[in-house]
C-alpha cells in the first residue's frame, strides 16, 4: 500500500463477510488516510494535529484565526507547506501562554463544566478566552439553510467513498465560498475558515456548516471571527449551545430533509 502525502484516500484488502449467506469475498476498497500535522508559528512547534493532509494552508491560517493566534491576515508574514509540517510567520510576537487556548483536552474541560454548571460564570470564561460577542444582523429563510445542507451532502465526495471524514462549508449570503472534508470536525471548519479569510470573505455575512456535532470549543472559533449563523446536519452538544447563546450565535441542528432545529438566537432564521 503506498499513500502519497497530499492523498485523502487509499486502497486496502478487505474481506467482506456475508453473515446470512455464509460466504466471505476479498476485494479492494478506500479509507480515509490521516497523517501528523505539525504547526509552527514564529518557528516554535505550536500544535500537533492529526489531519487529512489537504489544503494545509488554509487548515493552518484557519486554525491561527479561529485560536485568537492572529486577529487577521494583516498580521500574517508568511505560510509555507513542508511536506506535514507547515510553517507560519506572523509580523506580530505571539505570547507562549497564549498556548492555553488550544489545549481543549485539558483546560476546556473545566471550562465548559462551568458553562454547564453557572451560565453567569460563563460569560466570564468566554470573556477570559477573548470571545467576542457576534452583532451581526444577516439572516437567512430555512428553505436556503435546507439547500445549503444539501450542497454540503452532494459535495461530500470523500464521506461517499469511505464513511471516514467530516465536511463542512462556508457561504457568503447564500454562495458557496469554501469546503472542505478531513478525518477531523474540528479541521474541517479550520480549512473552511482559512479558505473564507484567503478570498477576503465577510464573515459577519456568511453560515458555515458542518456534518459533524457541534461543540463549545467549534462555536468559539465561529464566535471569533464574526461568523452569526452557525449549522449541522448532525446534533449540537449543550456546550456548543451556551456558548452561542452567550456569543450572540444562532446555532442549529438537524439541519436535513424538511425540517432543522434552531438552539439559539433564533430571530436569524426567517419562514418562507
């Protein structure tokens, strides 16, 4: 089996088993590949990540953006892809402490409990991670929510050959501006938000959607950059919806067929 590094699938040997029948057949099929990421910023090793090893760059400037690591592109030098390791130069000096922030297995544990346990605290703690509240007035009909989902589905590629990967993308006042699939949620919406701010996106305008659930720790890189509308075909966490109500998110699920779900800020969502 040979897997390129720039390749999102690769052929394998299964052996499929038909139980009922009793008969087994070797064939081949495609998985999803994953590979180490490493980032570096101000050439310090910022984050190891595991990813499918597409679109680097833009994962990489998403990931900065949606981390509070960089306000903006102005504040960027430079990015450059190094076989898995990719390499950004920021004009700006960057705090090692700020390391904080990206350390979800650890610290956002307590932090979302207190989420959960005191919604007054909540609002401290997303102060203290320089969440800024969303105000933007953009709103969109659930019929144009429902195409969006759609288009996310009918783009899916990789989801169709392997089942392994998650997708999201990025529209700009109904026009699709980004997507993009990895082995990771959080990636996805990363390399989504690195491709929106590349094409000079207006964030305060846009709804990014995701196939995967949607969490505290994915609300707050919305919340970062501005973004109002937030969905997923799939379910939200209780985290993900206190974050929004906090930021000013409107955040849905079970966006599919002919029906969605909205948890928070619902004035966004205008019926048809």
């Amino acid at each position: 089996m040979s897997v390129e590094m720039r390749d999102s699938t690769s052929k394998v040997k299964v052996v499929r088993i038909n139980v009922r029948e009793g008969k087994h057949l070797e064939v081949e099929d495609l998985v999803a590949v994953e590979a180490p990421i490493s980032l570096y910023i101000n050439g310090i090793r910022w984050a190891n990540l595991m990813a499918t090893p597409t679109m680097l760059k833009e994962l990489t400037l998403g990931y900065a953006l949606s981390e509070g690591l960089l306000r903006n592109l102005s504040e960027l030098r430079s990015v450059r892809v190094e076989d898995n390791a990719v390499k950004l130069e920021a004009k700006i000096n960057i705090d090692l402490n700020r390391r904080l922030q990206r350390v979800w297995n650890s610290d956002c544990v307590g932090i979302l409990s207190t989420l959960r346990n005191s919604m007054d605290k909540g609002s401290e703690i997303l102060d203290r991670l320089k969440v800024p509240l969303v105000s933007s007035g953009y709103a969109v009909k659930g019929s144009e929510l429902l195409k969006m989902a759609s288009e996310l589905n009918l783009r899916s590629d990789t989801f169709k050959a392997t089942g392994g990967v998650h997708s999201a993308a990025l529209f700009q006042r109904g026009h699709l501006v980004a997507f993009a699939e990895d082995v990771g949620r959080h990636n996805a919406i990363d390399k989504v938000l690195g491709a929106g701010a590349l094409s000079n996106v207006d964030f305060q305008n846009t709804v990014l959607i995701s196939s995967g659930r949607l969490g505290g720790e994915m609300v707050i890189k919305a919340a970062r950059l501005g973004i109002p509308i937030v969905a997923s075909i799939s379910a939200p966490l209780l985290s993900g919806i206190m974050v929004a109500e906090k930021a000013g998110i409107t955040l849905l699920g079970f966006v599919r067929g002919l029906r969605l779900n909205v948890y928070s800020h619902p004035g966004r969502i205008l019926l048809d």
